[in-house]
C-alpha cells in the first residue's frame, strides 16, 4: 500500500499521539511506513520510541546546510529553484522496527510573505518525500491553517484533521477542511480526540456537520505513557480500536 497522509489540527489537540498510533497500527498490519515530522516542536522521535531522540536535531535548524543546498550566496536575492535533495533524504533518516522518521522542523514564510531559501529545500524535501515514496507515509504538520494557504501539503493523498470537543477546535478544524479542500486533496477526515464521552461525540457531529471517522478517548494510560517518556505507538488497551477503525475509514474511502 502506498498512500499520502498529512494529520493537521489546532495546537494542543493531539496531533502527534494519534499519528504515533496509527503508525503502531500501520506497523502491526504489515506495512512500511515512512513519519516526517514537519511541527516546528517536533516531538514524533519520542512518540515513535525511537533510538536516541533527545539527540535528533531537526534539519530546519541546519542554516548553513540549506543555504549552501538553496545556492544562497551573500548579498544576492537568487537562489537555487531546484536544490538536489535526494542524498539530504537519505543521510537524515531515522529507522526502527520498520518505521522511518525524517524531522524537518518548521515549514514557514520568511518575513514579508517571501519564502526564504532554506524554507524552499524544506519544501523541496517534503514534496519529492510525498511524490515518490513507496510505503505509507505520515506527515505531521505544524499547527493551524497557515501550512495549507502555501499549499505544502498539496501532495497528499490524505488528510485528517484531528479536534477535540470543543467550539475553538471545531472552528479551526472547519478552516482547516475548507483550504484543503481548496488546494485539492482528494480526502478529507476528521479525527476526534481526547473524547469522554457520547455527549462529546454528538457535540463533534453536530458542530462538524458529520461523523468523525474515529473518536480517540481522552486516555489516563496514553498520559502516563507520554509523562514517562515511553513511546506511546505501544499502547493499545483503552483505545476502543480507534487507529484500526480510522484506518479501515480511509482505506474504504480510498
């Protein structure tokens, strides 16, 4: 199987432990899967359990590496429109257990609107990951709305919006659908997280106009799991089979 999925939401709604879940569930049915991490607090290292991630720098920190890949020379306004990436895909990759991890970092605009150079090989590295992989990939992005207006995840097959019961979140969650609609991505879903209970349920249905395709419970054991550092794609107990049903959504859909 192969398949692009971007997860988006409002900050704080949980992006990243349900990525890391159904990574866990990806993994456990047999596929490979590949995780970029483009928040700009990225988190996913410790989320998937990988080796050695408090020493992972993401690339979006490397200045002089994008620079001197973007062509940027002092006092000039040109750049490189097509900077060669594929050994940066190659050299930067984390893997386990038969995930692979790239942590980009923030994707953002530089001041005024322009996207500076080393912004345009983060973008680079992000379209070329999401046009020519050959395994699942999962892109968790930066909170919000703004990556969607500069179409950086135009490539996708998929996206979910993750939201939680709340007005805040709803509201945000229907920007989110509309500019992806917008920029042409073929499916869309909403994933609700951090649900107590059906009250919580009937109050996402209603204010998103539809079902989500998968209600995540707000989980003391996810918590604790993430309060002590251990990844959290293990845990499986209290789940309700919300990544099996998410991911059977989107395969019938497909």
């Amino acid at each position: 199987m192969t398949v692009k999925i971007a997860v988006s939401g409002k900050g704080g709604v949980g992006k990243t432990t349900v990525m890391a879940l159904l990574a866990g569930e990806l993994r456990r049915q047999g596929q490979a899967v590949l995780v970029i991490d483009a928040d700009p607090s990225p988190h996913m290292a410790q989320a998937l359990g990988m080796a050695g991630a408090e020493d992972v720098r993401p690339i979006a920190e490397m200045g002089r590496l994008l620079a001197e890949r973007a062509g940027k020379t002092e006092g000039s306004p040109f750049y490189n429109l097509n900077p060669e990436v594929n050994d940066l895909l190659r050299d930067f990759m984390l893997e386990q257990d038969g995930i692979r991890l790239m942590i980009l970092g923030a994707v953002r605009t530089a001041e005024g609107g322009c996207a500076c150079p080393e912004n345009h090989v983060l973008r680079k590295m992000l379209k070329k990951m999401l046009l020519t992989a050959k395994e699942v990939v999962l892109v968790d992005m930066e909170a919000g709305i703004e990556h969607l207006g500069r179409g950086t995840v135009a490539g996708a097959d998929c996206l979910l919006i993750v939201v939680i019961p709340s007005k805040s979140g709803v509201r945000t969650a229907l920007k989110i659908r509309q500019m992806a609609k917008d920029v042409g991505i073929p499916r869309i879903f909403f994933v609700g997280n951090l649900v107590q209970s059906e009250a919580d349920r009937d109050f996402l249905c209603a204010e998103l106009g539809e079902e989500p395709a998968a209600c995540f419970p707000d989980s003391v054991l996810l918590r604790q799991t993430e309060r002590d550092g251990r990844p959290v794609l293990a845990v499986r107990e209290g789940l309700n089979d919300a990544p099996k049903m998410l991911l059977e959504k989107m395969l019938t859909a497909a």
